[in-house]
C-alpha cells in the first residue's frame, strides 16, 4: 500500500458528514489531515477511504495505516492516533508493538477466529473441534510463537501409533498457521513446513473378511427386526447403508425428494457430499423395495427417510447405541458403521471386477483414492487371475 503525500495538504474536521461530502477523485488520491489531530490524516482514492497516523519517528515519517472508513470510525481513529502518539514518544513502534501482540495469540484463541470464519463451510470443522480437545489439547493455551517445528515434531512423534490421527493433527495445525498468516495478517512461520507425515494403510475390515458367517449373520439380524415395530427402521437403515455404501451421514439425512424411484437413482445433494459436489447413485433393486415401503408408511408425515423416532421433521443424530446393539446380536466384532460402505465397496468390487463402477457408487472423485481403499481385493484377484492363468489342463 503506498504512502499519504502531504503536499498541499486540506484540513478540516474529520466528522461522518464531512466525510461523507468529499468527492473522491477519478484517478490518483487526495490526502485530508484532521484539524483536531495533526498526527491523523485522511487518504481518499477513487475506491477506498482510509485513516493514517503520520509522525516522525527516529528521524523518518512513520506511516501507519489505522482503518478503513466507514468500518473505521473518526472518533476511534483518533483514538487510535493518540495511543500511537503515546507509544512513539516512549520510543515504541506501535507496529512492532502490535506484531507481538499478534503473536502471543494462543492457539485455542486462533482456533476460535477460524471456526467462526470457516462456520458453514468447512465440513470438518466438527472433527477439528474434537481435535483440539484431544490431540491438540497440549498446546492449546501455547502462544503462536511459542509453537516451534520441534514441539510439533515432538507431538508427531507421540501419535506414532496411531498414523491417520497423528498426520490429521498436522494437517490441521499446518491449516489454523495458513489461516493466521493469509487471512488476520499475522508475521508468522508455519511449524508444521517440512513434517515429514506417516505412511497410512487404509483400514480394510469388511464383512466376512475374518468369518464367513457374518454378512448371513447381518442379513439374520436385519430380517429378525424387521418384525418388531421399534426396531424396524434400524434394520431397513442399516441394510440401506449396506446397498448404497454411502456414509453414515448421507444416509441419516437421505429425503424422499432426493430420491427418483421410477428411475431407481438417489441424488445426493452438493452441500452433502464430501468434494462438494453432486453425486447420482443407481439404487439396488433390494434398497428400491425397503425406499418404496418406507415412503408408503411414512413419505406423508416426514421429509426424511430415517426421520428421529421422537421427532418426526429431523433426521436420526446418532446411532451408536443401537448398533451396538445390533452388532452384539449378530456377533460381529471391531466393525464400525462406516466399515458398512467398505464391505459394499468390496462386494462390488469382488462381484464386477469393475473399479470405475465401485468409484462412481461410491461417488470418489479419483479413481485413485478407490484402488488405494481397495488395494486388498485387488491383489486378491490378482492371485486368482495369474494362478488360473499359467494353469495347466
């Protein structure tokens, strides 16, 4: 930004209706300074008005941007000026005085500025929120710049045995740092540049992995409740997150309007999905008939799918405890709800040999993020194909 002249300077009393008067010029700027605070000045562009503090200090005009107006009011720019006036008289810089102020931000403090910016449109913010309370709980009330590579290294390190959650605490940390350096200005080094992360295996527990049994074991629980009327819903929910292997929040706030049953297709809406954008899955004819028995019991009471037993216009929260419940009747062990979409994942994969097809269900914008989650079925069929191929009759 560059310097107020004070050439031919015009003063007049900073006051919103005086302000408000000046006529801003086509090109260039015109500098006003203020008759009640020589040290405040007024430079008005063809686009932008703006307060200065202008003073000698060491021997050098000091220029010093206060605010723009009208976010920046004249009575609080002249408060401003005179606490900058203070601060150089006692041989302050009021900008290096306000950098470290900046810096003994707390990271909890810079926690609370990026939830607040990125509410509405980060998607992970909920997760980052647990983060802070638990794998960042160390250096929450630590100053910015206190925060050094070693102690993130350090804290890295400590999380060794658990690789995604340690690399995710980085990919956090490494985020609130940009935020704090692009966006509140602050003169800040990122500590998380050149961390080196660890290697993740992705997870790959599926149905009938470790006991055949246990998909005709899912499949015996579902059908025994779908004959109880208060566990029904969680049978038809559970079976539906199996035939879509859609995540778990998807599916809790799947509605009839998203839903083409003549053409068998479920759309899932941008604002939903995890890249951002739409996804179209075709339905399986078995989660067609339990979408088609739900809409003709409840579609006239609720816009829901899985609406909240006691509140029928909201969606299901959370299903922890059912399906604990559930596992425990269908011994089944260390199987989550999200490990549902891997097992349909799997089976499509292992039924088509088709990964473009498993991609495109799944609604995984690369190709490649589907072959890394699945890699396992791969080098199964893989086995399969060359011992049947170098076979003899």
């Amino acid at each position: 930004m560059g310097k107020p002249e004070r050439n031919n300077m015009i003063k007049f009393n900073f006051t919103k209706g005086n302000i408000e008067a000046l006529e801003a010029p086509i090109k260039g700027r015109v500098v006003y300074q203020d008759t009640k605070d020589s040290y405040l000045h007024l430079r008005v562009a063809p686009n932008k008005t703006s307060f200065y503090f202008i003073k000698k200090f060491k021997g050098k005009p000091k220029y010093i941007l206060i605010g723009d107006y009208p976010e920046m009011t004249p009575p609080l720019a002249r408060k401003i000026s005179v606490k900058h006036y203070a601060s150089l008289s006692m041989g302050i810089d009021p900008i290096d005085e306000k950098r470290q102020a900046e810096t003994q931000m707390t990271l909890d403090e810079l926690f609370a500025e990026y939830a607040i910016a990125k509410d509405g449109i980060k998607k992970s913010l909920k997760n980052n929120k647990a983060m802070m309370k638990s794998s960042l709980k160390s250096l929450a009330k630590t100053p910015l710049e206190n925060i050094s590579f070693d102690k993130v290294r350090r804290l890295h390190k400590k999380m060794i045995k658990t690789p995604y959650q340690a690399n995710r605490t980085i990919f956090l940390l490494s985020a609130l740092f940009k935020y704090a350096k692009k966006d509140l200005k602050l003169n800040i080094d990122n500590p998380c540049t050149g961390q080196k992360k660890y290697t993740e295996h992705p997870k790959s527990r599926i149905l009938n992995k470790k006991d055949p049994e246990e998909l005709n074991r899912f499949y015996d629980i579902c059908d025994k409740w779908q004959q109880h009327a208060n566990r029904k819903i969680y049978a038809d929910l559970f079976l539906t997150m199996l035939y879509t292997g859609q995540r778990k929040t998807n599916v809790l706030n799947m509605k009839f309007d998203d839903i083409n049953l003549f053409e068998g297709e479920w759309t899932i809406r941008p604002e939903e999905t995890k890249n951002g954008e739409p996804h179209t899955l075709q339905l399986a004819d078995e989660a067609i008939v339990i979408l088609k028995r739900r809409f003709d019991s409840i579609g006239k009471t609720s816009k829901f799918v899985f609406p909240s037993t006691v509140y029928p216009e909201r969606p299901f929260v959370e299903i922890k405890k059912i399906w604990k419940v559930f596992l425990g009747e269908a011994k089944i062990e260390n199987f989550t709800l999200h490990d549902i979409r891997r097992s349909c994942g799997s089976m499509l994969l292992g039924v088509g040999k088709n990964l473009k097809l498993v991609q495109e269900h799944l609604g995984h914008k690369e190709i490649t993020t589907t072959a890394r989650a699945y890699a396992y079925v791969l080098d199964e069929e893989k086995e399969k194909v060359l011992n049947k191929a170098f076979k003899r009759d």
